[in-house]
C-alpha cells in the first residue's frame, strides 16, 4: 500500500494485513527457555501492616511504598477496588477507611495501621447484593462499570454520614468520582434511590 | 518510589531523625510528587501519630488554634469552626473532593507544592532546580498576573486564601524552638526562594494555626472561581471579609488566590474598601482599579477580568 | 432450515464503506412489529451483567491474574523527535526481577504501520515505543525503565498542522507532512457560481480541539503461551482485529491464537486497534515462558493510544432569500501525528443539508503528536460544530428562524448519491425536539437578558452512519433443562450487547431471562462478528440473534409436530408452550420437549441479512440546548438538552437511554471543558493526568430529555435497529455553541469554550 492511498479506515480494516512479520519462528517451549528468577518475595524493608479488611483482621508484610489499592489488589486479590488514575484523581479506588470514603490508589498502605477497610466485595452479604449496589443495577448507573466500585463506595459513604441526604448532599458527596462513559444521570439516580430504599427498609 | 517509612509519636522522635526526610501528614500531595519523581526520598515520616496536633481548640479572646492534623473534612464538622469562623467552613468546602476532605489535613494543604504542570510533569524547570520557567512562552492559562519572576506558579491552596484574610498566624516548631509567623509571612515569592513556597526550613514542622478571634459585625465569604462544578484548584478566588453600613463598606479585606505565587492582599486595595460607596459606578471604579500592576502572561489576561469581575460579585452580594 | 448464501454486501464503518462478501440467510425473517406489541424488546431491561459490575466480581483484562503472570511496561520517548543511537540495557537487565527486555536491539523486525516497525529507531512523538520490560513485579519493571540509557540525537520538530504544512517544517516523512501528498477533495455542482448568485454569504473559521478517549480501564493485555497457541486477554473493541494482527506480526496461524475479552472499561474507539504492546507482551511471554501481563498507564493513555485530531475549518455557505441553501465550501486541516491516521472531518458539510454545490478540500497532515484514533464518531463532532455553527449565522444573515432553515434545506434523498433512505425521520425530529425544549421561547435578541448571567437556547442536527450489516453471526444452543446459550464473537464496551442479546432469545422463544446465558468475546468460539465501532454491533448482531433464535423455533415446532404426532400447521408456539390447535390435550413445553430428545443440546445458527440493495442507511437526530452564560466569569452552564433522534428500533429503553446520557455528557465535555494542551517549545502534552484532562463530573449534568422518534427501520434488517452509539455525541457541543450566541450575542468559534475564551471574547466585543 502507498502512502497515498492511506485512510484511517483503511488502516483499521487492514489492521491483519498491515502488519508484516519478518521470520519469526514459534517455538515450543522446552523446559529450558523458561526463564524464572527467584520467587517474588519481600524486601528486607518490608513493614508488617495489621488492619481489618471488610471485617476480617489481616496480618501481612507490605514494602513502604505500597498504596492501600496495591496491597487490597495484589497481595489480598480484591480486585474489585479499581485502579483507573493512580494519582487521586477520579475516585475509581474509592474504599472506606473507618468508614470515610478515600482514594486507596493515594494513601500509603502502612497508613491503614489500624484501621478498619471496607471494600466492594465488603458490601455484599454473601450472595446478596447491598441496597446501594440492587440500586445501581436497578437504574442502571453504570455502563462499562469500571468506575462503579468507587462510585457505590462513595455512595455507601454518603449514607454512612447521613442516612437521609438530599440530592444536592448526593451530588457533592459523589464529585470525587468520574465516569468517563458519563452515566452520571443513572448515577445519580441510583445513590437517590438507594438512599430511599435504605430509609424505607 | 522505595523508601523506608517511620511512623514516630513524638515530635521530638521526628527531630531525632534528621531533617531530610519529608513528611507525610495525609499524603495526597506527597504521594502524588513521589509517584511523580518531583520528590525522591529514601525515608518518609508519618507524622499522624503526633500527639495533639490533631485538635481545634476554642481559647477564647486568644482565638482558636487548629491543629496541623485536623482532616479538612473534620475542620467542616466541627461545630466551634461553623459558629465562629464560617469563611473557614465556606473555603474547605471548596477544596478537592469529599475523599480528598477525609485524607488531607489541614497542615498539608497550606504546604502542598504548586500545580504547575510543568512542575508536575518532566520538565526540569526552575522550581525544580533547572534553569527555564517553561510557563514563560507557553502554556500559562493557569499561571500568575502577580508577583511571579523568575517563576510564575500559582499557590494552590484554597485555604491559605481565607487564612490571610482572617490575618491567622502559624506556628512553627523545629529543635531550636518555636516561632510564629502571620500568614502573609509564611509564604515567601520566588524572587525570595524560587525552590519553595513558604519559609519552612528542613526540621520545621508546622503544630498550629491560630485563628485570631474575629472583630464582631463583619461579613464573610470565599468565592472560588472554578471551571467545573466541584473538583478544581481556583482559577482565581476571593475571600472576603467586610463590614457594611447601609450601602457602605465600613472597613474590610480582599485576599486573593489564583493570581500570584502566594495568597495575594494588597493593603491599598484595602485602604480603598474603606468607606467605598455600593453603588454600581464606585463599584465599577473600585473594582477596574484592582490589579492596575498586573503583568499577565500571553494566555492568562483574563484573570484580571475574572478578579475584579469575583470582586464586584461579592460586593453585589455581601453589600 | 434453510441454507446460506453469500452476497456482497456494502457497510458502512466509522469513515469509509466497505464491500464484503458475507454469507446472508436465505430465508430472511420478516420485520418485527411494533414494539408496543413484543414482550420485552424497547422495554427498560436491567441490565444481565449487572450484577458482575456493582459486586465487584467483574473480571476486566486489567484484573485478570494467572498463575507465575509476569508483569511488562513499556519505555517511552520523552521526546517529540529523535534518531536513536543506542539503547543500553545493561544495568537494567541486571536488575534482580528483571526477567526480559526487548528492543530495537534485540526484538525481530516486524512491520507496524506502514511506514515503521515495532521498535523504531526514528522516534516520531512523546510517546513513541523504545523498549519493554517483563519483570516480576510492575514496580520492578518501572524501575528498569529508569536504568535504560537511551542515547539519540534530537531532531527538529513540529506538533502544529499548519506550521508542519509549510515549506519550512521539519519533515516527518521524506515525502513531506501532508498525508498522501494531497487533501482530500470532493466537489458537486458549482460552488463559485452559486456564491456569485447567493443573497447572503457567511464565512467563517473555527477550530476544536485534540481530545482524547481516556477510556477508565487502560489499555491492558494479558497473554499466555501453552506449547505454540497463544491466548490474549485484551481490553479491545475488536476481538477478531487483534487477533489476525497478532497473528500475522508473529507469522503463526490465526487459529493458534484466541482473544478473550469478557468486561471491559470503555474504549470509546480507541480499543478499536491492536496495539504494540500486546504484540510486545507475546514475544515477552514466549522468551520467558511465563504468563505476561502488560499495562499502560493514565499518561501513556494521554500521549500513545489515539486522540480526536485537531481540525481547523473554514467555512463559507450561501443562501438565497427564501432560506434555500445554496453552497457550501470546506476547507480544514488537523495533526495526525507521526503516523498515517485521518483528520477529516468533511462528512457532515457533504451529507448534512439537501444542498446543490458543495467543495470540500481537507488536508491529514503529519506532526510529532500521538496518533489518531477513531473517537466516537469520527470527524463528525467537529464537523457539525463548525457547520452548524455557520448554518445558525446564515439563517440570521436572511432573518430565518435556525430551524426553519434547516427543515427546509432537510435531504429527502442522499444528496451525493441521489439515493433513497431506508428511513428518515429527521424533520420529526426537529419538531418534537423543539416541541421539548420549547423552542418559540427563545430569545429573538442574542444577548438580550438583562443581568450578568444570560440565558440562551440553541439546536443542532445529527447525521451519522448505521445500520451496520452482515457478515454477523450468532450460534443459539438450547439445554436439556429449556436454558439456552446464545454466543456471538462481538464485544459488550458498556453499551448493553449482553443484555439485548439475551432479550432477542426471550423475546422470540420465551425462555426465562435468568435462563439464559450470553457469551460474547472470545474468538475461540464465538462466531464472526464486526468491531464493536460506528454503532454497528446492535444492527449487525441483533438480527443474526434474532434470526438464530427463529430457526431454533423452526427446529422445535418440527420436533414438537414429531414427537405430539401432530401436523406442523397446527402447533403453534406461545410463551414457551408448543400446542395442537386441532388438539387441545396435546400440547409440550421446552424443557419437556427437550426431554425427549437423544440430544443433549440442540444448536441453530443466525445471520445477519444484506444490507438493501440501492438505499441508504442512516441515523439522524436533532438536539436542543438551553444554557446560561455568566458573563462575568465566562463560564458556561448547560440546563438542558433535548436529544430527539431517528435510530430505528429502540432494543432496550434502559441502556439507551444510558447511552444517550453518555453521549451528550461526552458532547458537552467536548464544548466545554476536555482537551489535550501541547506545549508548542518543546512538542510535549502538558497535560497527562485526569485532573488536567478535564472532565466532567456528577454536578456538570444538566437535564436530559432523550426521544426517540423511529419505531423501527423495517427495510434494513429483521430488527430494523440502526445504532444509537455515535448520535448520541454529534449535535451536543454544536446545539451549545449556538445557545450561547443566543445568549450572549457572541460567537465563540474555538473548542472547547473554555471560561477564558468566553471572557476575552466578551470583553473585546
Ligand atoms: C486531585 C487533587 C485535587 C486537589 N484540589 C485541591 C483544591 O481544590 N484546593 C486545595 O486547596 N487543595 C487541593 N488539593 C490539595 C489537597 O488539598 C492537598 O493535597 C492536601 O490538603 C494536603 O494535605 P495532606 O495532609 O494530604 O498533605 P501531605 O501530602 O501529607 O503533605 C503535603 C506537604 O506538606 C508538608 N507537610 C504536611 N504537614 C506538615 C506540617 N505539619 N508541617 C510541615 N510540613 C507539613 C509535607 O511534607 C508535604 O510536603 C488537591 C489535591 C489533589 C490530589
Ligand atoms: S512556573 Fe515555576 S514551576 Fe512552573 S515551569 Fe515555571 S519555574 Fe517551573
Ligand atoms: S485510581 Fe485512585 S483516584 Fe483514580
Ligand atoms: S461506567 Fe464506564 S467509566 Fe463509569
């Protein structure tokens, strides 16, 4: 193809034909081009962290320099807690900490020492989904739900402070979060609803 | 970022350390500048665990101390800061997000670095000890009309606006002692430091803001100029504090963020609040007088139109 | 069932058509009645995977965690323009954890793009690929991208179109920066004659801005070697797309590798491609003979993975008195960056308005800016902005009412091809939009509100493709117990595949929603589908779902006439009951019918149909804003929008409507707030961050009023569904920009409309 006959369609479509390897053989792996170094495992500086994670105490060694959302993902698989900016700008970490929402993604792991974290895997009940999270299916505050953990945790926050929030309440409490696919008017709708069903039930 | 991390009880723990180490009180700044290489440190000092630097205290005719520690979210709640100093309320309400509220204290924020996002991104500029202000010629949408030379940040603290206007003082412990110092000279220009923001040295930790107790009868608002609804640093903002008589201001003070490297008062600006009549044209006459000195940058002049324009709002609204 | 046939069908995708032979159905299902009279299609449906997003038991690529996974990133050049010298990867390497690196050094050369190669040593932006490291940890890995000396010579550079227009521009290619060496032209009628006649002329300049997708999930790839076939777990919007790309630059058979995507964070286009670094992360994987995880993060996602391009439009039109408009003439250009992408964005002056003599001249022009990518409707945001911001000028210039003049100047046929749409329900649209937003109240005087803050109201139109079309497939199989899996090789990004899918299945057999299962993104058994882009996955897979579902109840009446002993004629099916209507004692359900059968599943294929030969398929819309403009400040505040749009078959109110607030809030973000900012001294972004990246948040949404004024596009496909993703963002920053010169009496012509434009604009009025 010449360049002069290049569009970006055409370059999408072609995406297969485009690309031209040169010689690259494939290989079945022997036992020998596996290549391992020793297992991962904790530098000398490692601190140990105790803290309750969705109500269980949790004894583990963490380096200085993890953030709450690295030790919560990767060393105790809660995967659920999203990890979008790392840098406490768009909520999508959101955890509660003592029951106040925070950024996991922007606090170092050590600073938990203590302290009593909720997840969104925290909020279920076994099976059975919270109120907050019934809402968000419900009204659909969510599209590819990327940001949905941080945005239930952040209304979980809310209603923890204040059982009976207004809208105006709801709003501000959840503008430490974004989503970029903008569900926000399902959003809202959910953190309402969600505070109705609560003071109903 | 790898560092070992001390988490001492005492302030005296924390001089025994050494001076070197930067400390982390809620981290939202200094993590952000250690993830971003700005800062490079092979030792971080939590300083939550000091005692009693985490209390708003009421003394009184002496006025109200706040600890350094004190959450921004806690400095909203607490009942003793809504009845006596609501421009502090109004003003924390203002900064960053409700999550950011629950993590960053209130020492914190009057010591965060600048925004610049030159400062924050790879660029070896001034303030980072390079020898080029990258502002100067380029993108300074954000930076100051005032006072800037040889680098033209802007302060990003919210509170530190309302702080002067309500003339608090700071102080300052370190080995040698303590200190205290009003706001206005706590933070410095960079034609003083162009590497800092304020006077703290090494070693110095901040352990109290004291709120003077506030003169009867005035009124008081921050109007924080933003470009979305909630979560943003001031494009320009305005902490007022004014005293009316009929449609006159008796006396009072303007203290301006978003306009220069530190939170901005003029005293001539002021002097001429004293006994400025409300009518729209000495509005109009004060408020096109404000910032007559300003040197804006190439995409920044229309700060000084927003300034006066925030000025001449809250004048409408308070008078 | 009947047997396939194969046609060439046309169909339309993000820029440009295509032609594919695709295999159709032979017995093509009747259109669906009104949806008043289905069970459950155009209802509100919550959606299936719910559940998986708000409990936090979604796995995304970015979540996923094998065994012995290694984690991989990339090093990047900090530069807009550089030769590398050399690449030393010594101390890196030596570094404990450190398990593999690749570059130029080392790596095979395999082509990327058509002009460069996975590791280039001509460095063409900030961003560009350098190195990959595979390390035990990302934090180790992160660490060896410091230890990486590069050592190359900077090369003059340029990141501004015009500037890299010129004759004095550093080159980026040998054969100069405008793509192809020439623009793009096309021409009808004649354009200087009808200025020369027209009553009114408008002309006018605009600009908007580099956006980018920033969707929240990063692009991310997790691969997996067992013996020679390869497994990719990747955040993309085009399953298939990936995999011949990772297919061919490793030279193995397509067969061998499978692509797996279950959840993912957004893409908004830019998933649409494969990237380097899924490539990267395969030959990583092979080296070490371990399981590879590689991940961008947020600053690689806002310098290296597609952006909205620039453009710079200038617009002259013309209008006789009685609001007939008579020519339009496009002239633009925009930075594609280092490598060959499309800045056009001409579509909307061609197509938009019934319109005799129109010339369009775009220009794609090389820069040293990361690439483009498409985003959300490509060209067509920019596009209808700059139109329809003229449109608005000319109709004052004649003293029309803006939506006279364009209900008059609407096409009732395809004005470049003089064919006949499918459907068209523009002009519904404009009336029960502006019906919505109350259209006679608005000011007649741009500007006239008393007071710092004044109040505007503003509209424009949407065109865009849609329809989508064959070649897609789904493959239905039905259980022993009545549960059914429905399987299709396309992508759910947010927009609710999952969820219509399996409303099709229970719409046409009546089988329990929580019966049935839909398994979407997994090359290895699902069946061929499009790209997930150009809102083609509901038109295109609908009616293969549709169809599949129908041939599984052609199946079942003929095991039920078997085993009742009945004449076919006679059964019929009704909420999952097959009876006898000659016989009422003999009647069997599903799950009972199964029963009876040796099979242990029953499977039945769908297709989507042609495409109509000699019409054209197209969504169309309109939509209303109401803002106000505080003077003062210069800050814009969207009230309200009206979105009143034409796009067939509503599937499912719930995620429709989702998708419209999404849309429109991406539109507004567009007008008012997001934009790449490229510091012009040193060819780098400024602003890689989400805090920087403006965009907005939960207290920015104004009101939203979403209409649907289509039933159904019965001529297109079985279920007449056109495509709701990309409308939805096409009118929103125009109708702004339009209600803020009904506000202000000033026209801001530049994107987005920041609070700074606004002001200086105001002030020098
Ligand atoms: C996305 C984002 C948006 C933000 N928006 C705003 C905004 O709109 N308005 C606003 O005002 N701020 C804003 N901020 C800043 C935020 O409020 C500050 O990060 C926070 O207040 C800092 O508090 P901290 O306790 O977390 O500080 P830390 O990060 O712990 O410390 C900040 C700095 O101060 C020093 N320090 C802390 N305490 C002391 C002390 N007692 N004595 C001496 N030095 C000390 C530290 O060493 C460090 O250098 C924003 C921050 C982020 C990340
Ligand atoms: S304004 Fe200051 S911080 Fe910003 S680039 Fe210039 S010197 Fe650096
Ligand atoms: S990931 Fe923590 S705030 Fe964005
Ligand atoms: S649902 Fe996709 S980012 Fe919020």
């Amino acid at each position: 193809m010449s360049p002069k006959d290049i569009s970006r369609r055409k370059f999408i479509k072609n995406l297969g034909g485009g690309v031209v390897g040169a010689g690259v053989a494939i290989q079945t792996l022997s036992a020998k081009t596996r290549k391992e170094s020793k297992p991962p495992s904790k530098s000398d500086s490692a601190v140990a962290l105790t803290f309750t994670v969705n109500k269980k105490p949790i004894t583990l060694l963490v380096e200085p320099e993890s953030t709450l959302a690295d030790v919560l993902r990767n060393d105790l698989k809660l995967t659920g807690t999203k990890v979008v900016c790392n840098h406490g700008e768009c909520g999508a970490c959101t955890v509660l900490l003592d029951g106040r929402a925070v950024y996991s993604c922007h606090m170092l792991a050590l600073d938990a020492q203590g302290k009593s974290v909720t997840t969104i895997e925290g909020l279920m009940d076994g099976e059975k989904l919270h109120p907050v999270q019934e809402a968000f299916v419900e009204h659909d505050g969510l599209q590819c739900g990327f940001c949905t953990p941080g945005q239930v945790m952040a209304a979980e926050a809310i209603l923890i402070k204040n059982p009976k929030p207004g809208k105006e309440e709801i709003i501000e409490g959840m503008s430490g979060n974004l989503c970029r696919c903008a569900a926000y008017p399902n959003i809202l709708k959910s953190a309402v609803a969600a505070a109705e069903k609560l003071n109903k039930s | 970022m790898q560092f070992s991390y001390i988490q001492p009880t005492s302030i005296e723990e924390v001089f025994k350390l050494g001076s070197a180490a930067p400390l982390y009180a809620g981290g939202t700044d200094l993590i952000g500048l250690m993830k971003d290489d700005i800062i490079k440190t092979d030792k971080v000092i939590n300083i939550k665990k000091l005692k009693g630097l985490d209390k708003i205290e009421d003394k009184g005719n002496k006025g109200i101390e706040i600890g350094p520690l004190v959450k921004i979210a806690d400095l909203i709640e607490n009942e003793t800061i809504q009845e006596k100093c609501p421009l502090l309320v109004q003003t924390a309400k203002e900064i960053a997000s409700p999550q950011l509220r629950n993590m960053g204290t209130v020492g914190g924020n009057i010591c965060q670095r600048p925004r610049c996002w030159y400062y924050r991104g790879d660029f070896d500029c001034i303030r980072k000890g390079g020898d080029t202000c990258y502002a100067v010629g380029g993108e300074n949408k954000y930076h100051c009309i005032i006072g800037g030379g040889p680098c033209f940040i802007v302060h990003p603290s919210d509170l530190a606006v309302a702080l002067l206007a309500l003339d608090a003082k700071i102080e300052i412990t370190s080995e040698n002692g303590q200190k205290t110092v009003p706001v206005n000279d706590f933070f410095i220009l960079p034609e003083d430091d162009e590497t800092k923001e304020n006077i703290l040295e090494p070693g110095e930790i901040v352990t109290k803001i004291i709120l003077p107790e506030q003169a009867k009868g005035f009124k008081t608002t921050y109007i924080k100029f933003k470009e979305r609804s909630s979560w943003d640093f001031a494009v320009v903002s305005v902490a007022a504090v004014l005293k009316t008589d009929g449609n006159m201001i008796k006396n009072g003070k303007l203290a301006f963020g978003g306009v220069a490297p530190h939170p901005w008062m003029e005293a001539e600006i002021n002097q001429k609040l004293t006994g400025l009549n409300t009518d729209e044209a000495s509005v109009d006459a004060f408020t096109s007088s404000l910032f007559h000195n300003a040197e804006p940058m190439e995409k920044n002049e229309y700060k000084v139109i927003l300034a006066r324009n925030l000025v001449k709002r809250i004048i409408d609204n308070l008078a | 069932m009947a047997e396939s046939k194969y046609v060439k069908s046309k169909i339309f995708f993000e820029e440009e058509f295509e032609e594919k032979l695709a295999e159709v159905p032979t017995d093509p299902k009747g259109p669906w009645p009104a949806n008043d009279n289905l069970k459950i299609i155009g209802k509100p449906v919550s959606r299936i995977d719910g559940y998986d997003k708000v409990s936090g038991t979604a796995v995304y690529t970015f979540d996923i965690n094998l065994p012995r996974m290694a984690q991989a990133r990339i090093l990047r050049s900090a530069v807009p323009h550089a030769k590398i010298k050399k690449i030393d990867t010594g101390k890196a390497e030596s570094l404990p954890g450190v398990l593999g690196i690749l570059s130029s050094n080392n790596a095979q050369e395999i082509k990327w793009f058509n002009t460069s190669s996975l590791f280039d040593t001509h460095l063409r932006y900030q961003g560009d690929e350098i190195a990959c490291v595979v390390a035990e940890s990302e934090a180790i890995a992160l660490k060896a991208l410091k230890l990486i000396k590069i050592e190359f010579d900077e090369l003059p550079f340029t990141v501004d179109a015009k500037e890299a227009m010129g004759e004095k521009a550093p080159k980026i290619y040998d054969e100069g920066n405008i793509q192809g060496g020439k623009p793009f032209e096309y021409a009808r009628g004649d354009v200087d004659k009808a200025f020369q006649e027209a009553d009114a002329i408008v002309e006018d300049t605009f600009d908007t801005q580099v956006a980018i997708h920033n969707p929240t999930e990063v692009h991310c790839s997790v691969v997996n070697w067992d013996g020679d076939d390869l497994t990719v777990w990747d955040s993309t919007q085009a399953i298939y797309g990936v995999r011949d790309t990772v297919a061919d630059a490793l030279k193995m058979p397509a067969s061998k590798v499978r692509i797996i995507k279950k959840y993912m964070g957004g893409g908004f286009g830019s998933k649409l491609e494969c990237g380097k670094y899924t490539v990267m992360a395969a030959l990583l994987a092979r080296k070490i003979g371990r399981p590879v995880r590689i991940v961008v993060d947020r600053k690689e996602m806002n310098l290296a993975v597609g952006n909205r391009p620039n453009s710079v439009q200038k617009l002259k039109l013309a209008a006789s008195k009685d609001g007939t408009l008579t020519a339009i003439s496009h002239y633009s250009y925009g930075a594609i960056g280092g490598y060959e992408g499309g800045a056009g964005c001409s579509w909307p002056a061609r197509q938009m308005y019934k319109c005799d003599n129109v010339k369009v001249e775009e220009y794609s022009v090389f820069t040293n800016t990361g690439p483009t990518r498409p985003f959300r409707a490509p060209g067509y945001p920019q596009g209808i902005f700059a139109l329809d911001s003229a449109i608005d000028m000319l109709a004052e210039k004649i003293r029309m009412n803006p939506l006279e003049f364009r209900m008059k100047n609407n096409a009732e046929k395809h004005p470049m091809w003089n064919a006949p749409f499918t459907s068209k329900l523009l002009k519904e649209a404009y009336e029960q939009g502006a019906k919505a937003i109350g259209w006679d109240k608005r000011n007649n005087q741009p500007g006239a509100d008393k007071g710092p803050v004044k109040k505007g109201m503003g509209m424009a139109s949407q065109i865009w493709w849609g329809g989508g079309g064959p070649p897609s497939h789904a493959v239905l199989k039905l259980n022993r117990d009545g549960s059914a899996r429905v399987i299709a090789g396309t992508q759910d990004l947010g927009t609710g595949t999952y969820t219509f899918m399996a409303q099709i299945v229970h719409e046409v057999l009546d089988i329990p929603m929580d019966k049935i299962e839909v398994i979407l993104g997994d090359t290895a058994v699902g069946p061929y589908c499009p790209s997930s882009g150009g809102s083609t996955t509901a038109p295109s897979v609908s009616p293969a779902v549709r169809d599949a579902a129908e041939n599984m109840k052609i199946k079942l009446l003929e095991a039920a006439a078997a085993q009742l002993e009945s004449e076919k004629k006679n059964l019929v099916y009704v909420n999952g009951l097959i009876s006898d209507t000659s016989n009422p004692e003999k009647k069997i359900d599903i799950p009972g019918l199964m029963g009876k059968m040796g099979e242990q599943t029953i499977t039945t294929t769908g297709s989507r149909e042609a495409n109509p030969e000699g019409y054209i398929t197209q969504t169309f819309g309109a939509q209303f804003a109401k803002v106000e403009v505080d003077t003062l400040t210069g800050k814009i505040k969207v009230n309200k929008i009206v979105a009143a749009h034409d796009i067939g078959r509503v599937l499912n109110r719930k995620t429709l409507d989702n998708q419209f607030h999404g849309g429109i809030m991406q539109g507004l973000s567009y007008a008012l707030m997001e934009e790449q900012i490229v510091d012009i001294n040193t060819g780098k972004v400024v602003n890689t961050n989400l805090h920087d990246y403006k965009i907005p948040i939960i207290a920015d949404i104004p009101e939203i009023e979403v209409i649907i004024v289509s039933e159904a596009d019965p001529m297109n496909s079985n279920t007449g569904v056109k495509g709701c993703g990309e409308p939805a963002i096409i009118p929103t920053a125009a109708a702004i920009a339009n209600a803020v010169y009904n506000a202000i009496g000033v026209r801001i012509k530049s994107l987005p409309m920041t609070p700074d434009k606004v002001l200086m604009a105001l002030n020098q009025a």
